[in-house]
C-alpha cells in the first residue's frame, strides 16, 4: 500500500543519514564457460545502469579471477553484472532473466557473485510489441542539433485525434523506449498507452511524446552539472533540444494546447533529475512535472538551483520514490521538496510508496496517480 507523506514543518531526522564511504569488492567466483576472453562490467543504480561504463570493469587478480573494487555511500543499490550490452547481461543457467542483484551498504564489504549464464547464450523468440494503435514513431534518427545526435521520437495520439479537430495538452517523458512498448524495453514498459486508451473515456485526455535515452550519454544528457564521475553534463543542450527544436516541431505538426499550462515533463531517476532541473530552467514553459526516484545525488547542484531560481517556478509538481531504493533517495527528494516550499507557490505532491523499488514495474503503477493528480482541477 502507498503510504503518503504529509511533511510537518521540522527537521525531519532522515536528512541526517550516514554519506561516509566504504570500500566494496565484488569478486566472480565462477562463469558459465565461454567467457573467459570477455570483458565484463558492473551496471547498477551507482552507474545509471550503463552496461558498458569503462570505470566500472572488472579486473583481473593474479589467480586470473575477475573483480572490480570501488567505493560507495551507505546506500541500498541494485545491480547486475553483463559483458558490454544488455544483449550480454547474466541470467540463469536455463537463459530466464534475473532481478536486480542487491547491495545494503554501510561497511567495507566484499560480494562473492555467481554467474550462472549469458542471455546471448539462447536464442529467444523476439519479443511482441505492446504498444496501443494509438502510439506512432515520429522518426528513428530525429536529429537534436544541440547535440549533434539523433534520437527515436514516439508519439501517443489520443483515440479520438483523427475524428475530432481538439487540440490537446503534451506531456514530454524521456527513456522513451520503456514509456509504451515492451519490446523496445528493458526491464518492462511503464504501459502509459495502455492507461491513457482506458482514462480517455472521461475525457482527460493528452498527447504524449517520448524520446528515447541516449545510451552510454544518458547520464551526460539527463544530468544539467559537470560530474566528477560521470563526466560533462550535457541537461542544459538537452532541455534546449526539447524547448527549442522538438517542441516547435510537435506544436506545428499537432493539434496541441502550446501554452505553459497544458505542457508538461515526466521521467525516472535521472529523467527524474531533469525533469525537476527543467521546471527550474525553463519556468515559462512547463507547467508540470512528474519527478520520479530522481537521481539528486548525482547532481546535487539542483539544490542550489532550487534556491537560486525555485522562486520563479509555479507549476505543479509531483515527487515519488520507493522505500526500498537508494537511501539517499527520500531524504533528498523530500529535501527538495521542503526547499521549494519555502521559494515557490508551487501545487506539489510527495508520494513515498515504502515497498517500491527502483524499477518500471513500480513507475507503471505510480505513473496513473501521478496523471490523474496533474489534469485535476
């Protein structure tokens, strides 16, 4: 059940938790046989999920076992282990996927792991797609000349678009490729079509637009800071393709509401962190925003942000995140919370959920709360 947290104006006790750093080893004790040339890496919610993040690869000690030493914050963090590619990633010895290896951090600690297989090892049928006949793919390499990419832009039409001559709110959600369709995802889609097909019968009904990560950038382009450990933050470009190049496109090519009241921004983690930074940076254009387990600790600047240009934010907001992910999440997302209640008029909402974990199958189940809060009155 979601429990709903209703902030009292204290210091709340869980701002004061534990950031000291611990040094964690994770040693591969046995591999399934036809990977002893590979190169291995470590994904996980310490990483953003990248599969084949150079910093995170596995070493060889002079035994020739594979292990990779790092240091992390007392936290709980998900993982797994792959070898270059979600394609590559470990599963179980009859080729069926795994959940989340999981780490509760708050001492040195050394993680003997078993890989039993690699999901390349079998062959799968594909899988079938799921998404609604009122989900569209705008294009396969729509180019974002801020960053000199391309990207795949879904569209979700309403059922009644092309017997109607309305016009339409837009929500923006990143991670495009687990918004509609299980397909293209990778660990389950967020069934956004789904939900939008069954509530347009009372007639809130949206057009949405997702565009897909960036792969090995998506920390780069969700994240508007310099970062230490990830590198450049490239969110400002980003934000700047969405405002000035992807949102003149939807607009004159769709019969959309272009105002700021009807244009709004959703995501997870680090589509969390950017969408939080894009109600900051552009206050004028996004009248909401679904800030969901953001990844604040990946770019704490947002805090600074908050005080900086929080007072020029009036807008709806709505903050989620499980109980059960990173530790450091619901200190810190209430902790934006509570200073943007002290600078904006913002209409806000705090949803802490104590089973959810950092998964889309709880995003999924969050996501239609999140909706029907957003087009309320």
């Amino acid at each position: 059940m979601m429990k709903r947290i209703f902030i009292l104006p204290v210091v709340l006790v869980s701002f004061f938790i534990s950031y000291s750093q611990h040094i964690v080893r994770f040693s591969i004790s046995s591999l399934p046989g036809p990977t002893l040339s590979d190169t291995m890496f470590i994904a996980g919610s310490f990483n953003g999920w990248n599969p084949a993040d150079k910093k995170y690869r596995f070493q060889k000690d002079a035994s020739g076992n594979y292990f990779f030493e790092t240091m992390l914050a007392d936290a709980t963090y998900e993982f797994k282990i792959t070898r270059g590619s979600w394609a590559k990633v470990e599963c179980t010895k009859n080729g069926a996927d795994i959940q989340n290896r999981l780490l509760k951090l708050s001492h040195d600690t050394t993680m003997n792991l078993v890989v039993e297989e690699w999901a390349d090892h079998f062959t799968k049928e594909p899988r079938r797609s799921t998404a609604s006949k009122n989900v569209h793919i705008i294009d396969t390499a729509f180019r974002i000349p801020q960053l000199n990419r391309v990207r795949r832009i879904w569209i979700y039409l309403p059922p009644d678009y092309n017997t109607s001559d309305s016009r339409y709110p837009v929500l923006y959600m990143h991670d495009g490729q687990n918004v509609f369709d299980d397909s293209t995802s990778f660990a389950g889609e967020w069934g956004v079509d789904e939900m939008m097909d069954s509530i347009s019968r009372r007639k809130k009904e949206m057009i949405v637009v997702a565009i897909d990560h960036g792969g090995a950038k998506r920390i780069n382009e969700y994240c508007p800071y310099d970062m230490e450990r990830f590198g450049k933050g490239e969110g400002d470009r980003y934000l700047d393709f969405l405002v000035k190049t992807l949102k003149p496109y939807i607009d004159n090519n769709y019969r959309t509401k272009k105002d700021k009241q009807n244009t709004y921004i959703a995501g997870s983690s680090m589509g969390g962190l950017i969408s939080m930074y894009a109600v900051l940076k552009c206050p004028k254009v996004f009248g909401g925003a679904g800030v969901f387990s953001p990844a604040f600790w990946v770019g704490p600047k947002i805090f600074t942000d908050i005080e900086t240009k929080g007072k020029q934010v009036n807008s709806k907001i709505y903050f989620y995140c499980g109980g059960e992910e990173n530790e450091t999440m619901e200190p810190d997302m209430m902790k934006a919370f509570e200073e943007m209640r002290k600078v904006s008029k913002s209409k806000m909402e705090t949803n802490v959920r104590p089973e959810g974990k950092h998964n889309e199958s709880v995003w999924r189940e969050e996501f239609p709360l999140f909706y029907l809060w957003l087009v309320e009155k």
